[in-house]
C-alpha cells in the first residue's frame, strides 16, 4: 500500500550542480540604517575534516519566527497592535497558534544555513561559497547577482523556493525584508518592530502614499544591490567572511531585478531609475496599475517605469519624480509572469501587456536584445506565486486554498512552470 505524502514536496524543483544553498540571513544593521535586512541564497559547499560539523539546514522563517509573522498578520487583518484587543488577545493566541503551525517545523531542502560565530576573517561554519556560473561551470568573476523584493504585506520568506532554486543553478539571490510599512513586520535597526502602514481610505486617499513608499522601496533595493557588490560599505556585516568569498565573483553588469506583486513594483522603478544597473527582470505576478477611480485616481504603476509622471494630487502637482533622469520609461528586457486570476483584472493586465510592449519597443532596432514576453499560469491565482502551498497539508489546502488565494492548479506544478519560464529565459543572458 503506497502512503501519500502530507504535504507537497518541492525536492523536484530545486535542480541544480550547486551542492548546497548556503543561507545567510543579515539583520538590520545598527551601524547602516540604509541597508534593509537581506536573506542570501547562494549555491555552497561544505568543508571536509577529520571531524565533520554536521550541517543545519534553514528553515522557511528567519530564526523560525513564525510567531512574529503571524502577530503582523493579525495586525492586518483583524486588529491594529496598538490596541488591547491585539495585545492581550491576538498577540498571545498567534504565539499559540505558532508551536502548531505547520511550517515551524519545515526545512528549506537542500540548504545549509550559516549559523556560527564568525570574525571579520574567519567563520566557524562549515558553509562555503562554491563559485558556479549560471551555465553550471566553475567560473569566477562571473556570478549573477538576482536582487529579489517581496510583495505588500510579505517578508520574502514567503518565496524561499524561489530564491533557492534560482541559487541550486548558481545565482548568488539577496531577498530583501523592507522596511516602508509595506511588510506585516518587519525588525528594524534599533531593536524595535515596524508593522504594516494601514494607509488612509475613502476621502483622506491620496496616490501619493503608494508612489512615497515605492520610491522608498526601490531606494532601498538599489543600496542593497551596491552595498553587496562592494559599491556601498558600511554596517557589522559588510565584511562577513562569506560575503568576503562572493563579492569578487559578482559581476556587476549581471545583476537581475525581480520581485513579486508589490516587489515587481519596487523593482521595476528601481531598473528605471539606473537602467545601465540591471541586465533583465523577472517579475512574478506584478502590480501595475492602481485603481481608486471612485476618487478620481487610477494610473499606472509605477508611472515612471510607464515613461509618465506621477498623477495630478501626487507631489504638490502633476510633476515628474525628481529621482528620474529619463522619460523612457522601463526599457530593460523583461519576463512578466502572472496568475489567472490578475490576468482576469482587465486594468490590471492591461497595464502589464503596455509595459511589456514599451520595452519591446523601445528596443525593437537592437537584435542582440531578447524580447520581453508576457505569461500566465493556468487556473492559478496571487498565491501560487509564494511557498504557501508548501506549508500546509494536503488535506488542509483543499478546504482552505482559496481562502489563501491558491488557484485550482497543482501546487507543484504551478511553481514548476514559474521556474521553468524563468530560467528559460535568463539563459538568454
């Protein structure tokens, strides 16, 4: 008699020559308050010696904090955390809630988590950095760096698979943990957590709060992506002995934006802003239109990646963000993936179809160029984009999935076609 499995594996898709995938989570630094928390995916090895250290693999929550994930989701959802119904009531029951939450005690596979103590020179763990270029060769100086942003209300702990798939075929992924308001909570540099910025509604709306904060996003995604090429400096753990061991194998000229929902938002300006900064994106189910039209907003977003300035009521006036140089617009070439279920929000999906012609035309006299191509993934809805459907039991998701925002689609399959679209097209760079 064959026993089913509980929950849905996803060994299958991590496929890669990359041994392991190192993990190294960098918190908040104290002494860097522009640097964003960052979790680092990249493929590693392990030492051998006499006596091996056993190796630790990392779980899907940094520090297996699944308790502060789900206290800033209560906060969302259900009640402000300032209040005494949240403190005395939802934050101890989501602490409850946590010890039994089935993705507490679920490991990332095929990772090795950098645990020790290290020094400036030295580190104890026994995870290394292997140097494997993305044509699965041992080559140095020729690493690509994916800078990955996290959607409204996430962490980016929510698209783990993602960023370890891409580093099992020799990516170097810096999944950025945002500090806008946008996340559920976030730790901040002083010790204290930020929660999600419930933003005005009704007559107080004003476009200027989403286009404020995806212009902090992106400011934050561009310092990220410098200070790990060794551009920027500063903080406790700029000189980590494994970013010591990466650094001068990144090339610059192969950094890669991606992001998912909101986090295409973010990343889409910020390869606006420095176009020459990024090779190609990839953006999971973005966001790229906001519709308030019953207060007279709608446009697309963000406007700059469209070649547009921002929206009359936005920045004192119809004016353009100071922080561009251009009007094309975003020109690099670009893989946009969605859901069934954004494809079925007509503005929405208009707004991507655009960007993804802008692009194609702005290059269309350059051959040596891929074209940027638009997909969607049957029967799949937001949620199929993140590991979700990794956490919970079969028998769970069946009765709960579109609750979650799960489509109808195979969990398994709908993330296969997600990575096999990407690395389809990232091998033409």
């Amino acid at each position: 008699m064959k026993v089913m499995p509980l929950f849905h594996s996803p060994h299958r898709l991590l496929v890669g020559d990359a041994p392991y995938v190192g993990v190294l989570d960098l918190p908040s630094s104290a002494s860097n308050h522009e640097r964003p928390p960052i979790r680092l995916f990249f493929p590693a090895t392990t030492t051998v010696s006499p006596t091996p250290r056993r190796v630790k693999q990392a779980r899907y929550f940094v520090n297996n904090r699944v308790g502060y994930v789900l206290q800033g989701l209560a906060h969302i959802a259900l009640a402000r955390h300032t209040t005494k119904l949240y403190r005395f009531i939802l934050r101890p029951l989501m602490w409850m809630v946590s010890l039994f939450f089935p993705a507490r005690f679920l490991k990332i596979p095929d990772t090795a988590l950098v645990t020790t103590t290290t020094t400036t020179t030295t580190t104890d763990s026994p995870v290394r950095y292997s140097p494997l270029n993305n044509n699965n060769e041992t080559e140095r100086s020729h690493q690509s760096l994916v800078m990955f942003s996290h959607g409204l209300t996430g962490t980016g702990e929510e698209n783990a698979l993602f960023c370890t798939a891409l580093a099992k075929r020799g990516y170097v992924v810096a999944c950025i943990h945002h500090r806008d308001g946008s996340s559920s909570r976030v730790p901040m540099p002083d010790g204290t957590c930020k929660y999600y910025e419930h933003l005005p509604s009704g007559d107080d709306y004003s476009p200027s709060h989403r286009l404020e904060q995806v212009s902090y996003r992106a400011k934050e995604f561009l310092y990220a992506t410098k200070w790990l090429l060794g551009e920027e400096r500063g903080g406790e753990d700029y000189d980590h002995p494994i970013l010591q061991q990466i650094r001068p194998n990144l090339d610059n000229r192969k950094v890669i934006a991606s992001g998912f929902s909101y986090g295409s938002t973010t990343c889409a300006l910020a390869a606006t802003i420095e176009p020459k900064r990024f090779q190609c994106a990839v953006f999971l189910d973005g966001w790229f239109h906001i519709d308030f039209s019953s207060k007279g907003y709608e446009f697309d977003f963000p406007p700059e990646a469209f070649g547009n300035s921002w929206p009359h009521g936005a920045n004192n006036g119809n004016e353009r963000s100071h922080i561009i140089k251009h009007t094309d617009g975003l020109t690099i070439p670009s893989i946009f993936i969605n859901s069934a279920q954004f494809e079925g929000y007509k503005k929405l999906y208009a707004s991507t179809i655009k960007v993804a012609n802008n692009i194609n035309t702005h290059n269309k006299h350059d051959t040596t160029i891929p074209e940027s191509t638009l997909h969607v993934i049957p029967n799949t809805k937001h949620q199929n984009f993140c590991d979700v459907g990794f956490w919970l039991p079969k028998f769970l998701l069946r009765r709960v999935g579109k609750l979650l925002a799960l489509g109808d689609a195979d969990v398994f399959e709908a993330s296969e076609n997600i990575l096999d679209l990407t690395f389809t097209f990232l091998k033409q760079f």
